[in-house]
C-alpha cells in the first residue's frame, strides 16, 4: 500500500518535472485536479499559448469566463486590447508566449488563493524551463507579487529586476495589466507608455 510519508521519494519522477516538452506539460495542465474547487468550477484549463522559442514571456493573473470558454490567455476585453498594445511596440501576438499563475478560473473571478498559486507554481517554472525567453513580462499585481512578493506594482513598474528561476537567471518587467486600463481609460496613455519599456528592455538584452 501506498505511504503518503513516503511520498517525497518519487520526486525524481514528478511528471511536471520530467515533462519533456510544453505538449505534455500542458497535457498534465488540462487534466490538473489539484485544486479541486477550481477543476470543479472551470470548463476546460488555460495552459498557455505561444511558440517554444518566443523571445517575450507574458504572465497574467488567472483565466476569466472567455478563456474558460475559449481555452486561450486573454481573448476577452483585456486580451484584446493586450494584442492593441503588441501592435504598438511592433510585436505579433503570434510572436510572443502568454500564460497567467493558476491555470483555471476562480469562481466568479475571485482573488486567488495562496494554495491554488502554490499548486500551480510547478507548471509555470516548467513553462519558463521550456520557453527560455529573454524577457518574463509580469502583468500586474498578482503576477508580480508571485516572484517578489514585497514589491508593489505601482512603485516598481518599468523596473527590471533578475531573478534565479530553476538553473537560468531570468530577466523580469512588471507593468499594469491590460485589464486595469480596461476599466479605467485615464490609465490607458500610463499603460502604453509602460509597453514601450518591453521594448526598450528588450532591444538591450
């Protein structure tokens, strides 16, 4: 019989870890019952979008009710107007990978718990172990907060920051998240201007 203490020693063999491309790493996402609240809640998980070798690396918050829907990161208002503010910098959605911290919608789009983050942190480093991107774009509060958790977006947007993720020292860039000038439009020019930082970062790595 199996014993829970004893867990730990099949760590070796994680199916997460051992994943050996996003295909079968986002294989495992859709059929992820780790948080049973959200798999109950969601139509279908959100792993992510985009090509292995894309050189930017969007990180949202969680999926919303178009995205359940859909199966797809932001193709609701937000995304839209995310695929405006690409378009502006000279970026093709096409181009670029885009993914959130928890893989499946909260219930009524509540805030996220510190255990569903947690449960979904070792698919998202998987994600960046496999597109070894050269800028991680951290969308707002909430992704922020996941890889520095004392900073504040409002006093660290368009400062880049590194940090040590698996074996590969990453390059990150907070900014507001789309959606923030989606309900707010004063903040849209703040917003635009920020987007031109991930050029600007970019054209220097």
């Amino acid at each position: 019989m199996f014993d829970p203490s004893q867990e730990d020693l099949f760590a070796p063999f994680d199916p997460i870890a051992t994943s050996k491309n996003l295909e079968e790493l986002h294989s495992l996402i859709r059929d992820c019952t780790r948080c049973p609240e959200l798999a109950g809640y969601r139509t279908q998980a959100v792993p992510g979008v985009g090509p292995v070798n894309a050189r930017v690396f969007f990180i949202g918050e969680a999926p919303g009710r178009w995205e359940d829907q859909h199966g797809e990161p932001f193709v609701g208002a937000a995304g839209v107007y995310l695929t405006e503010l690409l378009a502006k910098i000279g970026l093709d959605r096409s181009q670029v990978f885009i993914t959130n911290i928890v893989k499946c919608r909260p219930p009524d789009n509540r805030d996220l718990r510190a255990a569903e983050i947690k449960y979904c942190a070792p698919y998202l480093e998987r994600q960046l172990t496999f597109v070894k991107a050269d800028l991680v774009v951290l969308l707002g509060r909430v992704a922020l907060e996941r890889f520095f958790p004392k900073e504040k977006i409002t006093e660290v947007a368009c400062q880049p920051r590194r940090k040590v993720i698996g074996s590969r020292e990453i390059t990150f860039l907070p900014v507001l998240h789309p959606a923030f000038g989606i309900r707010r439009e004063e903040i849209k020019p703040e917003i635009e201007r920020q987007f031109w930082t991930i050029k600007e970062v970019l054209d220097e790595l």
